[in-house]
C-alpha cells in the first residue's frame, strides 16, 4: 500500500514539474524550452514566462538591435481569450565584434522573459500556451531557426511556484538592466546620436547600447563624458540612418552593473550641450595649454603672420644696442598679442551665447574687414617704401598706431598680427582652439591667452635672453634698404587679401576695391609731400577725401555669394550634409575638406596633397567621393560639422570608409597622406 502512495506522489510531482516546462527542443547549434515560472496560477495572476536558450560555444543569438548584422529573436503566441504576453524583457547584450561589423547580442545561456497576464474572471481549469520561436544563430555562419513549443498550466485558487526553476528565473532578473527613472533626452542632429542624462557620478559608465536599429554606427567611437550631474554621451550616426522615434532604450553598462534609461527626443540643443561640455575630458588642461603655445609659435612662421611681423624684426635690429627699449617693446608687443587675442576670445564667446555660428577667422568672413586690412597693408607697404611716414593725424590713424615708435607702436603691431593671423591654423592650434570653445569662458580665456604668449614668445626671448639679443646686427645703413624690401611681404598679403575679397564679394566689387587701393596710394603721396613742405593744406585736404572716398567704396560694393573654382573641380562636389548622408548611406567612401579662401594652410594643403595628379589617381582608384566644404564666408552647416570634431576653424579633412568610424587626417598634408592613408583604411 505504501509503495503505491510513494508512486502516486512520485507521478503527481513529476506531472507537476513537467508541466513548468515545455522540454527541451534541440535544433543546429542551439536547444531551447519553454519554462514558466509557476506550475500552477490563479485568475488575475501575473507571471513570467522564459525561453531559455543553450547555444553551443562559439556561437550567439542577437538582442532586440542586432547592431551591424544579424536578426532579434521573434516570439508568436497563441493563447486563450483574455491571456496576453507581453514583450521580450531583453538581458543587457554584449558587443560580437566580427572587423569591420560589430553585432549586439548572447552567448552562453540566455533567458528571455516575457510577462504571462491572467485576467481576473479567467474561468477555465488550464491556460494552454502556444509559442513559435523564430531565431538566428551564428558563429563564422549563420543559421536560421524556428521551433514551436507547447505548455499547459493548471488553473487553481491558488499559483504554486515551479520551485525547480526559480535559480533560472532569479538568473534572468539578474541579467536584465536595471530600469532607472532619471531624466534623458537624445538628438541625432550634426551627424551624430546625442544624449544627456541625468546621472550622479558616483556610478562610472563604461559603454552604451542603443535599442534602437539603424541609429548609431555600431563601430563608431562612443564619447563617454561626466559633466556635473549629467551624463553625456556620443556615437556617428548609422550610414543608413533614415529617422526614429520619439522615445528610445538605452542601456548603460559599467564592469559590475547595467542599467535602462528610456530617452525622449528634443533637438539641437542635446547635441550642443555634448559639444560645449563634454569633449576632451580626458585631455589635461596644461597639455591644451602647451598645445596652444606650440601652435602660437609656430604661427609666426605662417605666410600670413610673418609680413607684419617684419615690421616688428625691423624695429628690434634698430634698437639692438638699446636693451631697456628693447625689453620695453616686447613687453608692449607681447602685451598687444595677448590683448588680441583675449578679446577674440570674448568675441567669440558673445557671439555664440548669442546663438551666432562663428569660429577662428571669422573677422574675415566679413568683406569689409578685408576690404580695410588692404587698404592698411597696402598703406603699410608704402610707408616701408618711404613713400609716406605717417603721423597722427585722422586720415591715418590706424597706420600710425603700427608704424609708431615707442610701446604704443609695438602694442598695436602686436594687434595687427592677431588680426591677420586668424587665416591661419597651425599645427596643435586645431585642437587646442576646439578644445577652447567647448570649455567654461575662463578655460577658453586662459587658452587663448597661451596662444598669444606662444607667438610673442620669439621676441620675448629676443629681449630679455642675452645670448639672442647679441646676435642682432648693429644699426646702419643697411636698415634702410632692408625696409624697403620689406614692404614686399606686405604688398603681397595686400594682394592676397584682395584676392579673398574678390572670391567672396566678385570681380565687380573687387574692381571697386582695387579703384580703393588707388585712393589709398594717391592719398599716401599727397600726405608724403605734405610732409616734405611740397604741398598745402588744400592737398592734405585731397588725401582725407580720398581715404574716406576709399573707405566707402567696400561699404556699398555689390555683394555676391562666393563661386567655387571650375578649375580642377572635376574631382570634387561641393559639401551639403544631405550629399554626406546620402553617400554614406550608399556605403561609399568619402573624403571631406572643409576650407575658406582666406585660409592659407588650406590653400597650400589643396596645391600640394588635394589637387595633385597623384590624388586624383587614388580617388579614382578607391572611389572615394570628394565633398568641398566653402566656409569663406559665414555657414551655420559647416560650422556646426567643425564643432562635431571638435575644431572652430578651418582646415578640417575626414575621411569616411564604410565600416569604419570617420578618420580625421593631420592639419598640414604631405603629398603622399591622401593615398598611404586611402592604402590603409581599404586593406
């Protein structure tokens, strides 16, 4: 007797656990069952219901965004009237990388829960569950899957737990991310996914995933940065990127823990907040302070800089013998650099509060400012010639301030080298300046008062080494004629300045211009004969008329949208954002610059790596599409793809290669960096 109770209680619990599970289903590469959490529910109950998946080693199944590759699991259900299941509680995901792709998804054991809901007035005795799995599994290939898995769950007063499956169930809870209630909000503006959450620092983020598919480039380098309360965060958009919804998932991993943000769109002022407070935070600020010297000093060396500067060599040969004024003039000199170069800074950082897209240069976006800087160049150059020295009288003003002798002099030297060296970007200024402009005002001050210290740093130690100070000639004769060649460099700067001019405002107004210049050179004549008593009043009157006649001429000169040059344009388009998006899309490579006329470095880079026969070869050879951003004159679009990667001026090249995140190549190119670089990325 006692031996068939044993086995009637032996049957009931068997019957009992079984009915917790559906079995084990084996298919290729993987076996799977169906597992419920209690093996008998009650009406109005709550439950979870798990598909729980072995795969063999090496191979992996993928979560809800499969990432490059790849297919989520897709779950069918058949179920009584009333009975609903909900959707895939999805375990925080690994990145599978397979070069150049990466894939989001499992390997080794995964369960996926999904939620069984009982409605109150279910009257039957059992809930018969039906479920067809649809499934991909992958190693080195991939196999598509599908198994259809049965489960009968009796219906009592009272749910009784499948206690042989709790471990599994307290598994699952443990693999999914922790869903966290804190405000989050994304963008996907400038070519990138953005995100700004509100996050207590204590806890590090190491990494992201995005539930959403074909947002992000799955490979693309993730910008992980704390900023106070908030977490930002950054990825590339996905080259097939097309939209998304109002509201996504993210998951935020570290090494220990995982957690779930739910994301609501907003606009551009995600991505600015990135840009502004998030970017180089792992770069110390006294390397970006040394970055800025460098790049100030290599700056005297620029063809833009070093004409002005002649003025200021002049001036310390012909006190070689005169240490105190020396030191004097540096100091001021130095003084007039670092002054100018603080007050672009504010500038910059006025504008921008008040919403302008403005960055390095942008003095000479506008045609009037270059318009004045040739008339003072040019004046510059015929007073070197000794056409004219200037005083201090209204008509010439602005030149006297340069050309002055004593610290007033050197200071407004030092002013006019800032002023015309914004064409120019030397090498570590880029990423010092982009660094400057995504900091608080003081950290983006103090950089930029390092740059100025960098390039008056030359005159510096010209005054105050002994060891440089000696070897300076001594006064002569010779100071003459080497004045005289030296309004040379000015006359051409002149020129090229003049040829910006024309690029942005036409050749008509360019001619008006040029009717200026002639004003100018007039007006230097009379003034030099008044000074040499050859001439009176009515003649200095002539000179000032003709100066503001000079003057008014740029102001009312028709203006005119600068035209790219038809001259080698067959191996380039002009740059739109759309074309970008569209090409890359296509899985096309593509090559970026992002230049102005009155950008030197760009000019010179364009001659001698972009424009040579060798470089149009290797974009033809890859068929790599050349995309030409013109940013001579004010354009929110390009300023706002400068500030995706991190730079406030120009030149910027990318390089884009499918499958690869976007490469950023040096400021100053070699002939030979446009084709070892398209050699290497396309291995």
């Amino acid at each position: 007797m006692r031996f068939i109770v044993f086995a009637l209680l032996f049957s009931w619990f068997s019957v009992a656990a079984l009915a917790s599970s559906s079995g084990w289903q084996t298919a290729k590469h993987l076996q799977a069952e169906l597992v419920s959490e209690f093996q008998q529910v009650r009406a109005g109950q709550k439950g979870q219901l798990a598909l729980h998946f072995i795969p063999d080693a090496h191979w992996h199944t993928y979560w809800q965004n499969p990432g490059d590759s790849g297919l989520p699991t897709r779950l069918t259900w058949q179920l009584p009237e009333g009975v609903s299941v909900g959707d895939i509680q999805w375990p925080t995901p690994q990145a599978i990388s397979v070069p150049p792709l990466v894939n989001y998804g499992f390997e080794g054991s995964t369960i996926l829960l999904s939620e069984l809901r009982i409605p109150a007035d279910y009257t039957a005795e059992t809930i018969d569950i039906q479920l067809q799995a649809d499934w991909l599994v992958c190693e080195e290939i991939c196999i598509p899957a599908e198994a259809q898995f049965s489960l009968s769950l009796p219906v009592a007063s009272e749910a009784i737990a499948a206690a042989d499956y709790q471990a599994l169930f307290t598994q699952a809870q443990q693999q999914l991310p922790q869903p966290l209630n804190v405000n989050g909000r994304f963008d996907t503006s400038g070519g990138a996914f953005s995100a700004v959450i509100d996050w207590q620092p204590s806890t590090q983020i190491t990494g992201f995933f995005v539930a959403a598919s074909e947002l992000v480039d799955h490979a693309g380098a993730q910008l992980i940065s704390q900023q106070g309360d908030q977490l930002l965060l950054q990825q590339p958009l996905n080259t097939y990127y097309s939209g998304v919804a109002a509201q996504i998932e993210l998951v935020l991993v570290n090494d220990t823990a995982a957690y779930s943000v739910l994301l609501t769109q907003s606009g551009p002022e995600t991505t600015e907040i990135i840009i502004t407070g998030g970017q180089q935070t792992d770069t110390g600020l006294w390397l970006i302070l040394l970055m800025a010297a460098t790049g100030g000093l290599i700056l005297n060396l620029m063809p833009c800089v070093f004409p002005v500067l002649s003025l200021k060599a002049l001036s310390i040969a012909a006190n070689s013998q005169q240490h105190q004024q020396q030191k004097r003039d540096a100091l001021f000199y130095s003084a007039g650099v670092v002054v100018s170069f603080v007050t672009l800074a504010i500038v910059l950082i006025a504008l921008r509060s008040a919403g302008a897209a403005v960055g390095w240069g942008f003095q000479l976006q506008s045609p009037y400012i270059v318009a004045l800087l040739v008339y003072l160049l040019f004046a510059l150059g015929l007073s070197l010639s000794g056409v004219v020295q200037f005083g201090l009288g209204l008509m010439n003003a602005g030149s006297s301030l340069v050309t002055a002798q004593g610290g007033k002099g050197a200071f407004f030297t030092g002013v006019l080298a800032v002023v015309v060296a914004s064409p120019c970007t030397a090498p570590f200024m880029g990423s010092a300046l982009g660094y400057a402009v995504t900091q608080s005002a003081f950290v983006a001050v103090l950089v930029f008062a390092a740059l100025g210290v960098g390039m008056a740093l030359p005159f510096l130690l010209l005054a105050f080494v002994p060891g440089f100070a000696k070897r300076l000639p001594k006064p002569g004769a010779w100071m003459d004629t080497v004045k005289q060649w030296l309004a040379y460099p000015l006359y051409l700067s002149a020129v090229w300045l003049l040829w910006v001019y024309g690029r942005q405002s036409g050749v008509d107004a360019q001619s008006l211009l040029l009717i200026g210049v002639v004003c100018i050179a007039a007006a230097c004549w009379l003034w030099g004969r008044t000074q040499l008593a050859l001439a009176g009043k009515v003649t200095a009157s002539v000179a000032l008329l003709l100066v503001l006649a000079a003057l008014t001429i740029p102001a009312f000169a028709p203006a005119k949208m600068p035209q790219q040059d038809a001259a080698g344009a067959e191996h380039w388009q002009p740059w739109s954002g759309d074309t970008l998006k569209q090409l890359r899309a296509e899985g096309k490579p593509v090559l970026v610059n992002m230049t102005a006329d009155w950008c030197i470095t760009c000019l010179v880079n364009e001659r001698v790596a972009l424009n040579t026969e060798s470089s149009k070869a290797a974009l033809a050879l890859y068929d790599v599409t050349y995309l030409k951003g013109d940013w001579t004159l004010r354009d929110a679009a390009i300023t706002e793809y400068l500030r995706l990667y991190q730079r406030d001026g120009v030149p910027l090249y990318v390089l884009y290669w499918p499958g690869q995140p976007p490469e950023v190549l040096p400021q100053i190119l070699t002939p030979d960096t446009l084709a070892q670089t398209l050699q290497r990325v396309s291995r």
